[in-house]
C-alpha cells in the first residue's frame, strides 16, 4: 500500500479557534477604538499575527510604536489562549477524529501544517495530539502561505515525496501553497470561495472513508 502524508491545517479544518482569534482581536481594536467588523477578519484568514495586527491599524488609521505594537500583540495572544485554556475534545470539529483514526488504521502519515504557533496546546487540549507523526507550526516556519514551507515542510518530516502529500485547508492561501508544492489540496468549506482546490466539501462529514482510500490508492 502507497504510504501517503495526510497534511492538515489546524484553525477551521480541525477545530474553530477562529471565533477565539475573532474575540481577542475585536477586544484589542476596541481598546483602540477601531470598529472591527467580520469583514476585516476575513482579510486575517491564514494572515500571521504581525500582519493580522498591521490590517487592523491600518483600518483605524492607527500609528504605533514598535513597543506598542509588540505589547498589543502580546495582550492579543494572552486574550486568545485564555479561550484556548477552556477548549477540550467537543471542539473538534465533525468526524474529523474519525477521519485521522480511519488514516492511521491504514498506516498513513498525519502530519500538521498550521500557522499557530499554538498548535501543539490545543491539539493536546482536545487530545488527538497522539495521532500526528509530524507537526508544523509558527515557530518553525519563516514564509507565511501562500508560500508552501509549511507543507513542504511537513513532507520533508516524513520523507514522502511532494506529490503524494494530500492537504486539508479552508483558506484560499492554504489552497494555493498546497498547489504550489504540487501536493493534492482538499478545501474544507465554501466551494466558490476554495474554487482553486482539487477536491471540496463543506465539512468532513461529506466525505467518506470510500473517498479517503482513492486518495490513498491514486
């Protein structure tokens, strides 16, 4: 049997720690006095936290310091894992539990490729952290996505070949670092908005294990 590298993003694929990125950044722009709408945190989907606090200053037209900014971006992190301190397993979003148990029954690899640098706590937090042979995370890449370090990466990890590595995204950037390195990528979510992904489902629930061996076969 081809031994394949299943690479999965962790925010909106796994479990839904963006409503928690949501709260903590709506609590610093309202600190701030900038209105934060829904509509910015679209633009911070996949974004890194720099970056995320550089869309929402500027939206405020809001100058800083350096110091200002490293100390709102250490009050952020501090509000966002006080929502992640009270996650456990009920956060894992639908049959994705099920999913990694039916990969590792079949001796493939599950690998993370994410831009959290706080992955392993919360995959720890919902304990499926014993399912990854592999983990990616902030800390240990320097090129956000759409550049694919981080799935490249995660392959590297397990020695399998770029085009046998198949990657679980919901954001367009995901989907396009995952093309990128030739991988297959799967978009979880709206097809209209994930259109240049290979495959797409709304959520785990609509792809079945069936589905899974072709991608393991192929």
């Amino acid at each position: 049997m081809n031994k394949k590298a299943f690479i999965f993003d962790l925010d909106g694929v796994i479990v839904d720690t963006a409503k928690f990125h949501f709260l903590a950044w709506k609590k610093l722009a309202d600190s701030l006095n900038i209105n934060f709408t829904h509509e910015i945190n679209e633009q911070l989907k996949g974004v890194s936290r720099v970056r995320s606090l550089e869309i929402i200053l500027a939206e405020g037209n809001v100058q800083a310091t350096p110091e200002d900014k490293n100390k709102w971006l250490i009050q952020k992190n501090e509000d966002y894992l006080a929502f992640v301190h009270q996650m456990d397993a009920s956060e894992i979003l639908p049959r994705v539990e099920e999913v990694l148990q039916f990969l590792k029954i079949n001796n493939q690899f599950v690998v993370l490729g994410s831009a959290s640098k706080n992955a392993r706590p919360i995959l720890e937090k919902v304990n499926i952290l014993h399912y990854f042979d592999a983990i990616v995370d902030g800390n240990d890449v320097t090129n956000a996505k759409p550049d694919p370090e981080v799935f490249l990466q995660g392959a590297n990890k397990v020695s399998v070949a770029y085009e046998n590595s198949i990657v679980f995204e919901d954001s367009v950037a995901g989907i396009q670092a995952a093309n990128t390195a030739g991988m297959t990528s799967i978009g979880i979510g709206e097809k209209e908005v994930l259109h240049e992904s290979d495959f797409c489902f709304r959520d785990f629930t609509e792809m079945n294990n069936d589905f899974i061996m072709q991608l393991i076969n192929k």
